[in-house]
C-alpha cells in the first residue's frame, strides 16, 4: 500500500492546530481507499449517519491492521446527533499506545475492544484478537460533547 493513502487518511484523521477543524478531507481519504481496490466505492452498511467500508484486502495503518473505515456525515436529516467526521478500526499489535497518542494530540478519542461491533458494520467473522478504534469526529474534537 502507497505511503500516500496513508498520509491522506492520516491527514482526514489529524485536527487543524487551534481550529476545530481536520486538516484532510475524509471522502477523499477513502475514494484512494477505493481507486487501490482496497473497500468498495458503495459502503458495505450504513446505520444512522454513517457508512462503513469493510476493507476487502491487508492493509497497515499506523502499523497495525486497518479492518474497517467509517465516515459519518449528514446527508438528510433523519433524527439528532450527527458527528461530522471518520473513524478507523484495526486489530492492534501490541498495546495501541501509538493510537491513545494520536488521539490525545488531535482531538479523537479510541475505544479498544474484543471486535465487539464488528458485526453490524458487516464483518461478522473477524479475527479473534485486539481491537481499537480511533474516532475523529466533531463530538471528539469538542470533548465528547
């Protein structure tokens, strides 16, 4: 995988210094996700806001496994809450302390997990072993409010 597809999807991730505001842009983070045949260009589920692409071959982010991409945005309103934003799930090796502090310095936050929701966002078979997610949306950048 391109370092460059990295970079972007770090860049839609990263927090603008003193802005609330991320210094890429996820759609286009994911459409290099796509034109790589790495997720398909329709999301495998979307629930509420978001849309999640489960990745359809290996791939590395931040040195761990890159399992799932999901962006939230609102397209019509159907209800309350909507986070403009993306989060990245990965099977972690060892610890994800990388992760806690990209999280800390761009206003994200992760959640690690046994692959519990993995289901719902269409990967009902994945791996046992450990999981974080690295949520980068507005409500993370204002402090969960």
């Amino acid at each position: 995988m391109g370092e460059d597809l990295q970079d972007a999807m770090i860049a839609a991730l990263r927090q603008k210094p003193g802005t609330s505001e991320r210094i890429g842009n996820s759609a286009d983070a994911i459409i290099g996700y796509v034109n790589a045949g790495y997720v398909n260009k329709l999301p495998d589920s979307r629930a509420d806001y978001s849309d999640y692409r489960i990745l359809k071959k290996p791939a590395k982010f931040m040195g761990h496994t890159l399992v799932a991409i999901e962006e939230e945005y609102m397209q019509e309103y159907i209800g309350c809450c909507v986070s403009p934003g993306m989060s990245v799930t990965l099977r972690i090796n060892p610890t994800g302390d990388d992760l806690d502090k990209f999280a800390s310095m761009n206003g994200c936050s992760v959640s690690k997990h046994n692959g519990e929701g993995l289901a719902e966002m269409g990967l009902p078979n994945a791996p046992k072993g450990t999981y974080a997610t690295l949520d980068c949306k507005e409500r993370d950048i204002n402090g969960g409010a």
